[in-house]
C-alpha cells in the first residue's frame, strides 16, 4: 500500500494504564483527580482525546470501580477544557496461574468479570469513546493471558453501542484485526469504526516498520486509526503513523520517559507528539473536529 500521509492528526493520551508503572514515577496518577488534572493538562497541551483507565488512590493497583471511572469523569466534564474521553473496558479478563501444573484453577491475582460488569462504568459514565480489546493475548508483564472471546466481544460490543458511546478497536496482533472485521460484518461493531493499533506490548505484535505496515494494511478502507508503540519508540511511532496515514497516541501508560534519564508528564509528552506532528506539515486537530469526524456526542454521566 503507497503511503498516504495524515494532515489531519487527532492526539490520545493514555493518561495512567493499569500496568506496574505506578512506583516507577512520581507523575504516574494513581486518585481520581490526580488522573482527571493529568488527562486536563494534556488536553490544554494538545491532546483531543484522553483514554483513561482508573487505579487503587491508596495502593495504585488497576481498578474497575465504577465510582472511582465516574469522579474522573465528572472532573474532566466539569472542567473548563474540552477533550473527547475514551475509557478503557479491558479490565475483567486477566487470568494468572500459579505456575505451570496447577492448571486446573485461576490464580488468586485472576481477575475475571462477566460482561455486564465489565461495561457497567461505561454505562453509567457515557464516555464519547471506549476500548474492546479485540482479542486473547499472553502478556509478558506478570505471566498473565488477556482473555476476550468471541462470544464476550460480541456481548460487550452490543452493550457498548446500545449505551450510545463509540468503540475503540484495540488490535494488538493481525489476528485480532481480523477478527475485529468480522465483528463489525456481524453489525456488533457500527461505523465510524475506530481502532487503535497497539505496537511492540510483548507478545503482540512487535513494533519493527514491517510488521506495522502489515497491521496498517490490515485496516480496511474507511476506518480510522491510531497506533502507538511502548517506551523508547513512542515518539518514532508518533512519525511513522502520521506518514502511514493514522493518528497518535502518547501518555504514561505506554511510556515513563521524555528522554534518556528525564521522567516525563503526560502534557510533556503530548507537547512533543505535536512538536513532531507539526514539524511534518500535518495539524493537530481540536476535541470538536475529532467529534464530527467519528461521529461522537460529548454527554453527561448518567444521574445519580
């Protein structure tokens, strides 16, 4: 596939994750409104939306707490920045095992949720976005399997899109792209179809050009994508998915750092990305030009 450039680039910061990198930095936001002024600082720095997982306030650890999704909600809708705000529905699927005999059961450290609860915050928050991971994956981080059948995909999809919120494709691997096609031939997945390309999280799909472009062509035609890789090559990946015609994603949950030996914020992060984006001719695009164009409606949490 010839390259096409992106001139028209939209930023997601990935504020926080659910990864260890809590005691790795000091700007890793762990409470809800540390979460909600780090996602308000990259938005002023030029990101248009802002994906957001939630953490323990005391211990840092990932959550799903519905109450702790809705505060930093109600902090980034009450706030005098606008941003489009993506939250993530991966929790719910992790198993661990306790070694390699005892197979028979999940490990204490599972964490495993049906599909009503894994979209209950989504529900109730109304985000203009959310994630499907669209796929089942070993991750080297803790020696765990990301577990997303079919059958849960198609359920949660339906559950997504009956609560009005746009969904987010995350394809860590080919395999999942081309299940996530699948997905949207069945109708479980309505256009503007979305997806996030999500490079070099071991074992997925690594972050080497040529894997990236066999991803990139991949998505089918008329489909919107990002795509991001982790640590050292986030900022090369900020380049390379504007020139293979996609958006970007920068933040703490994929990268710590700004530069050798320098802890990064996720604004200065975002400041860099547009740095790049700029300086290859392309523009970065504002909240209300990313709505129109994924067909998104910026609402309320649902009333107490």
């Amino acid at each position: 596939m010839p390259l096409a450039m992106n001139r028209e680039v939209f930023i997601t910061c990935a504020v926080t994750g659910s990864g260890g990198t809590q005691d790795r930095s000091p700007h890793v936001p762990r409470s809800p409104q540390q979460i909600a002024d780090s996602a308000i600082a990259a938005a002023k720095a030029g990101a248009a939306v802002v994906h957001c997982h939630v953490r323990d306030p005391e211990t840092g650890k990932p959550s799903r707490d519905p109450a702790l999704y809705r505060e930093v909600t109600e902090r980034i809708r009450d706030s005098e920045t606008d941003v489009v705000l993506n939250l993530t529905a991966g929790m719910g699927g992790d198993i661990y095992f306790e070694g390699s005999e005892d197979m028979g059961r999940m490990g204490p450290r599972s964490d495993m949720a049906g599909a009503t609860e894994r979209v209950a915050h989504v529900v109730e928050c109304r985000p203009e976005i959310c994630t499907l991971d669209c796929g089942t994956m070993n991750f080297n981080e803790a020696d765990y399997v990301m577990v997303n059948t079919p059958g849960m995909l198609r359920d949660m999809a339906r559950r997504m899109t009956a609560a009005g919120v746009r969904i987010e494709i995350e394809a860590f691997d080919t395999g999942h792209l081309w299940l996530a096609k699948e997905l949207v031939k069945e109708g479980a997945i309505p256009d503007p179809v979305l997806v996030q390309l999500c490079m070099g999280v071991p074992w997925g799909a690594p972050d080497d050009l040529n894997t990236f472009m066999a991803m990139v062509n991949n998505v089918p035609q008329g489909w919107h994508y990002s795509a991001f890789s982790i640590g050292r090559n986030q900022m090369a990946y900020v380049a390379a998915a504007v020139l293979a015609g996609g958006n970007v994603r920068v933040g703490l949950e994929d990268n710590l750092w700004l530069e050798k030996g320098v802890l990064a914020t996720n604004a200065q992060l975002v400041e860099r990305a547009a740095t790049i984006i700029e300086s290859m001719g392309a523009r970065v695009i504002t909240p209300a030009e990313v709505r129109a164009k994924l067909k998104l409606e910026k609402r309320p949490p649902l009333p107490r």
